[in-house]
C-alpha cells in the first residue's frame, strides 16, 4: 500500500505537467495554426471589422489593434475598402462581408499588433487574397525575433488562427499566386479579426491537482484501513 501511495504522490507534478502541455500544444511554446470558422478564439478581447476602412493610411488602428501594411495602398484600383471593389465581398472569403484591408506589391503584407505593444496569444482573421485561389503565408514575432511561419492553400479564402501559449506580438500575413510561396508578389487582404487570451491555465490545473489530492486521500484510507 505505501508503494501505491508513493506512485500516487508522484503522479500529481506529471498531470500538472500534461496539462500545461495540453495549454500549450506541445511540450516547448510553439505557434498552432488551424485553419476553423472563426470560433478558436474563445475569449476576444479585441476585434476589428473595418467598417470605417474607407480611406486608411498606414498605422489604421481599431478596438485596441493596430494594423499597418507593406506594399501599395491602392491595391490594382481597389483602395481599401471592400465595398468599392466588389460587389460581393465573400467572393474573397465566406468570411468576408462590407470594408476590409488590403495591399499588394512585392512581398507585400498587412501587420496585426495591439496598439499598446503588448503580447497576445491567440488571434484569428479571413484570410483573402487578390488572386482566384487563396495561397496564403503567416509569420509570427515577438520582441522583433520570428518565432513561426507557415503556409495555407484553399480554393477561396479561409479563417486562419495562431495561437502560441508564449505569445507573440506580431502577426505577418501574405497571399502569393501559388502555394507554399515564401516571396514573390503579394496580394494579402484580412476582415473579422479577433484577438483574444488562452483558456485559463489555472482552472485546468487547478482540476488536476484536487484530481491527485483525491487519489493520495484515497489511498491513505485504504492504508489505515489496512
């Protein structure tokens, strides 16, 4: 019975360990990205729709989020207003709807920040293109320093979302003309973006330390009913 106990014992600092693996997606802090319907950020704290993006200059900032771009602010004749380009914005994206943001040019892209500097850990965003098929291309960084990058290809646009449990405090989004393209020209465009927090890493190991308590307490009856 104490060989059991011990085990017991022993077993709460490894679910403590699971769990923060399971709030960070992996043993080490490393970008997640998964492409959704725009429900993996569950908590927003920010979000930005562009509804006044009718003539926006770079450093356009909205609910707390700052967004700047590289490349041409008049993207072929569009401008940056959706409504002035197509008469169906979802042609870019279902997720699309009214003004969006926009830009093209050599490896041109659009920059996602919160206006105050800080990290943030989860954020999601239409991902559309110029082009008829949406090839999209994300970096991540924090402190200046990249820390991921990724592809995404889809017959039209998509919801991306990055999650990192390290944080980042920016977000780099490009489209290029074909796939896994890492440079070229780039005709990115982004609406419904929301930034939010993880899930609280407390509540979870809260739960898995009462879960070893009950089992070390389980096992010390067992013991002095022996």
């Amino acid at each position: 019975m104490k060989t059991t106990l011990q085990r017991a014992l022993a077993s709460v600092p490894a679910m403590a360990a699971a769990a923060a693996m399971l709030l960070s997606g992996s043993a080490g802090a490393a970008v997640i990205a998964t492409l959704g319907s725009g429900t993996a950020v569950k908590t927003v704290t920010n979000a930005a729709h562009f509804a006044l993006n009718t003539a926006m200059a770079s450093g356009y900032v909205e609910d707390g989020l700052l967004f700047s771009y590289t490349g041409s602010a008049n993207n072929n004749g569009c401008g940056y207003a959706g409504v002035d380009c197509y008469g169906a914005p979802s042609d870019l994206s279902p997720a699309f709807s009214g003004n969006y943001m926009a830009s093209s040019g050599n490896n041109a892209y659009i920059s996602i920040r919160l206006a105050s500097g800080l990290d943030f850990y989860k954020v999601e965003f239409a991902a559309g293109s110029s082009y008829l098929n949406l090839n999209g291309y994300w970096k991540t960084f924090n402190d200046s320093v990249q820390t991921g990058a990724g592809n995404i290809s889809q017959p039209r646009g998509a919801v991306l979302a990055l999650a990192d449990a390290a944080g980042f405090d920016e977000v780099r989004y490009y489209a290029f003309s074909t796939a896994n393209r890492q440079s070229g020209f780039s005709g990115a465009a982004i609406d419904e973006v929301r930034v939010g927090v993880p899930e609280p890493a407390s509540v979870l190991l809260v739960a898995v330390g009462l879960f070893g308590l009950t089992a070390v307490r389980r096992q010390r009856t067992a013991v002095e009913a022996d």
